[in-house]
C-alpha cells in the first residue's frame, strides 16, 4: 500500500504547535513583479510612466495613460543558480522553469462630455507573478558541532513521559498525541529519544535531563533543500484622467500563495564513544495562503518632458494555512553490531490557520519623457518589515515573533532606474536596480543588485518585447531554529528571460 494512504492526520492547538518562522514572514512580505517583458527590461521603473500592464501593479494610475483598450500576455523562463558554501564544502545547483507570469487587460472609455473636467475612465484585470519559489540547492562541509544539539534543546526540562511512547502505543500514536497535547518541542524531542540519539539521566517518568549518544568530534552533514511554488496577484482596477495632467487610480488585490519546501538533513561520524553514528532527518511543508491588499496611486505631468508619480500599498492581509510531515533514521552500534532505527510517524500535521499582515510600502517616481524619442525614469521605494505582525497578536507565541520581527527586520529602501530609446519601430531599453535588505544583520539577507535589457518592435496594433535580467543576492540559511543553529552561505543569481505580445483592443 502507498505511503500515502497510511498518513494519519494530526489536528495541533493553537496554543502548542507552529510551523511558521519569521523567514517565512519575510519571504511573503517580498514581492518582485516579474511583469510584461517592457517593464522588467526597464528593472520595473514604472510609476510615473504607465501604459504598461505591469505598471499598472506598480502605480494604479497608470492604466489612465491607456489612450486605448490593450491586452497583453507574457511568457517566461527562469533560471537560478546557487553557489552554496558550508565550512569546507562549495556546491552548485542550476534549477530553471517555463510559464506565463502575467496576463492582463484595460479597457478605456472616453468622456463624452466635452465640458466635464474628467477626461478618461479605465477598468483593467491583471495578473502578476510576485514571486517564484522554485528552488534546490545542496549543501555539505564537516562541522565540530552536531544535529544533536537540536534535539537536546528541544528536550531538556521536559518530563520522560511527555516525549515518549506509552506501552502499546505505535509511533504514530505516540507522534500525534504528543504534538497535540504538548506541542511542537516534545515532538521534536520525542523524534530524538525515540530514534537514540538522547539518553535520559535516568529512566523514570519525572526525568527532565537528557545527554546524547552522539559523541563529539567531527561530523559530515549533507543538507537537500527543495522548495516550488508561487506568490501570484490578481488586481481590479480603475483610474481616470482629471483634466490634462492628472491620473488617479485604485487596485483591488487578490492574493494567493502556494509554498512547498522539503529538507533532508545526514550526519555522519566516526568519533570514539560515539554510540549514534548517522542521523537522516527529514522534514515537509506545504503552506498555502490568500490575502487582500489595496494601492492608491497619482501620476502627475508637471510639463511635456516631466512626469511624478506616488503610490501607497496598503499591507496584505493574508490568512495561512501549513502542513507537515516528518521522518528520522539513525544508525548505533549496538555492541558492534550496525542497528538502524526508522521513526516515521506516518502524520500530517495540520496547523490552525493564523494571520500574517506584510507591512505597507510607499513608492515615489519621477520621469523625464523626451517625446517620441524616449525616456529616463525612476523609482524610489520604501518597506518597513519591522510592522510586519502574525496575528492574533494576543497569542503568546506570536507575541514573541512579533517582538523578535521588530528588533532584527528593518525599513528597506528599493532604487530602480530605467531608460527607452526610441528608432522608428524599434525601442531599445535598460535598467539597473537595489534592494536593500529587510534584516539588521545583513548576514541573512543580503542586498540585492540588478540589471536589465531588452528590445521592442511595434507592429502597429501589436507590440513584441523581448528582456533580459539579472540579479544576485546573498543570504545565510540557518538549517534549525533551535540549539544547532549553524547555517549554509548562499550567492543566488537569478536570470530572467521575458517575452511579451501586447495588442491594442
């Protein structure tokens, strides 16, 4: 029978157990519209600009620069390279993917009313890609410190008969009951004891001292991390033309997510004494998400050549949902003789839904528009990921997140510059952009730096764009959050090819 098919499903409190962690507030707090391929071959330096899908999702007024109904449609292919570094240990993995990141369509009406002071209305329906999480990596190096310590901190101070199986009871019993009764850390320290690597100080039921049966040394320890899914947006929009020089406008935000992330972390050793030779530990998750946010946006020509734009993004408030199973294997010499030990529980287990507020962000941009010829455009943002909050903010375990959020995420600022030239059919087009990191320590994120080119040709009443873009970060993934807190140094590049077909309704 398949694996699946015996999973039992375990039901955690809301007071006991979570999956979330404040890189996961991080990484749905980021967006990055991949958008049409002219936006990002401009680095995505739209909101004073518009007339572009995708800035649209940048600055709702932009849909009023429209002189006539559009419809646009953009494929993609993506690519990440990782250079992953873990103490002695460098490793690279390529992963790459196909598919439509965005799709849109504004329809423009004219008023009739040649004495009313408000020029045009436009409705449009857009969908943009905010993130792609599709990624792998491995990384592998020999350390002095061990996986036990994760266990041995989850389990010091908890009672013998709180983290163990009750006679008679199965694994999976013993997993699920525990996790529901006591939560997330006597899971974690019953996946330990149950496996050999910790050793109770005595084994009576009152026992809260426990040692481990990992001796130290040096240890080999290989990390597989694989993670799919998407951030997506879908907006409603509308935006009018007040007078000459003015735009304004208002998106209505659905947000959806889906985030699948599974680990595998081995130890290896041959030290003296050591009675746990191999661990493997493998953990699953799979978070799903939806939200609501809103943006109020003003495009403003100060003259023919300048142009000003200002956008507010509300927070997105998103409603998640996380699910996990886990898996532990060791190896012990049993008076030399090699015994495994397989604990797998065969349980999902599902958390109580919880909220998660993204902080605001406000957006300021200028351009300079030199007619037919081209233009020069520019982006300032601004993110504060310290108002970032899990809620409700009353729960104990949030209230802790929420203070750690405030004192290690920061504001973030995000410079983007871009540039068209114009000749007769053909735009050629650049951009560069920055974006600062959302940590104090930028040892777990690091900055982010970009650029981007791409080329157009304008059909008539069809348009062809192709980019090209590319940008590197480096960040710090800390493999557990708990006593063995050592982590992988990653140098992501990623490379985006863009191709998009508009069509003018």
């Amino acid at each position: 029978m398949k694996k699946l098919l015996l999973l039992f499903i375990g039901v955690l409190s809301m007071s006991n157990f979570y999956a979330q962690e404040v890189q996961d507030a991080v990484r749905f707090s980021q967006d990055e519209i991949k958008g049409t391929a002219r936006f990002r071959a401009m680095s995505g330096a739209f909101g004073a600009l518009g007339g572009d899908m995708s800035a649209v999702s940048i600055n709702p007024a932009g849909s009023a620069i429209f002189n006539n109904s559009h419809a646009s449609i953009t494929l993609a292919t993506e690519n990440i390279d990782n250079d992953v570094r873990y103490f002695n240990g460098l490793n690279n993995s390529s992963n790459s993917e196909f598919g439509v990141n965005q799709t849109g369509i504004v329809f423009v009406f004219n008023n009739t009313n040649t004495n009313s002071d408000w020029g045009k209305f436009a409705l449009s329906f857009n969908y943009d890609q905010s993130s792609n999480y599709d990624d792998n990596w491995f990384a592998s190096g020999t350390n002095t410190s061990s996986v036990d310590s994760y266990f041995l901190a989850n389990a010091q101070g908890l009672r013998l008969d709180e983290i163990s199986a009750l006679p008679g009871e199965t694994i999976s019993e013993a997993y699920q009951d525990i996790g529901s009764v006591f939560g997330f850390a006597h899971q974690q320290a019953f996946l330990g004891y149950e496996s050999f690597i910790l050793e109770p100080q005595s084994d009576t039921d009152d026992n809260t001292v426990y040692t481990s049966n990992v001796a130290p040394g040096t240890f080999d320890q290989e990390f597989d991390y694989a993670a799919t899914g998407y951030n997506g947006k879908f907006s409603f929009n509308l935006a009018t033309q007040y007078q000459e020089n003015l735009y304004f406008g208002l998106n209505i935000n659905s947000h959806i997510i889906n985030y699948d992330k599974s680990t595998y972390f081995f130890e290896g050793n041959t030290n003296t004494g050591s009675t746990v030779n191999e661990i493997g530990f493998e953990n699953v998750l799979s978070t799903t998400g939806s939200g609501f946010s809103f943006q109020l946006g003003g495009i403003a020509k100060l003259s023919e050549e300048v142009r000003i734009g200002l956008t507010y993004n509300s927070p997105t408030w998103l409603t998640i949902a996380e699910e996990t199973t886990q898996y532990i294997a060791t190896i012990r010499d049993d008076n030399g003789a090699a015994v495994t030990t397989t604990i797998d529980p065969l349980v999902v287990n599902i958390f109580p839904e919880y909220k998660l507020q993204t902080p605001a962000k406000i957006t300021g941009s200028a351009a300079l528009v030199f007619g037919k010829k081209g233009l020069i455009s520019f982006d300032y943002s601004r993110k504060d990921y310290g108002n970032t909050k899990f809620k409700p903010e009353s729960d104990s375990f949030f209230m802790t997140q929420n203070n750690f959020i405030s004192n290690n995420l920061k504001a973030a600022t995000t410079y983007k510059l871009g540039g068209e030239y114009r000749h007769k059919q053909f735009s050629f087009r650049g951009g560069y952009r920055f974006e600062e990191s959302p940590y104090n320590d930028i040892r777990i994120i690091g900055d982010l730096t970009g650029y981007s080119l791409g080329l157009g040709y304008n059909f008539g009443n069809t348009k062809l764009d192709v980019s090209f873009d590319q940008s590197q970060r480096t960040s710090d993934y800390q493999f557990f959050d708990a006593g063995f807190t050592d982590a992988a140094t990653i140098d992501a590049k990623n490379t985006n090819v863009m191709v998009s077909l508009g069509f003018r309704l």
